[in-house]
C-alpha cells in the first residue's frame, strides 16, 4: 500500500472497533443469508452472496 501512497482505513490488528462497521455487516450476512442455507459449491455462495 505504501508504495502505492495508499493509507490503510482500519487501525490495529484484533482491534473490532477499528472495523465495527464492515464486522456488523458481515455478521448480518452471515446470519440472514449464508448460515440459512446449503451451498452445493463454493462459486454458489459467492453468486449468491455478490449478486
């Protein structure tokens, strides 16, 4: 990233509040999407996940 001049937008590492609002979504997606269902394959979760 620094070689890019790009600045990262998280802080410290294992630290959730650094990242609570990219965690309480994925928590979410977890719950009401992916936890609900069988994915015969992987490349189905991601279209189902991305679509």
């Amino acid at each position: 990233m620094a070689d890019h001049g790009i600045l990262p937008s998280v802080g410290r590492t294992g630290s959730c509040y650094d990242n609570a609002a990219a965690e309480s979504f994925n928590a979410i997606l977890k719950k009401e999407l992916v936890n609900r269902k069988v994915y015969p394959t992987h490349n189905h979760a991601i279209r189902d996940v991305t679509a």
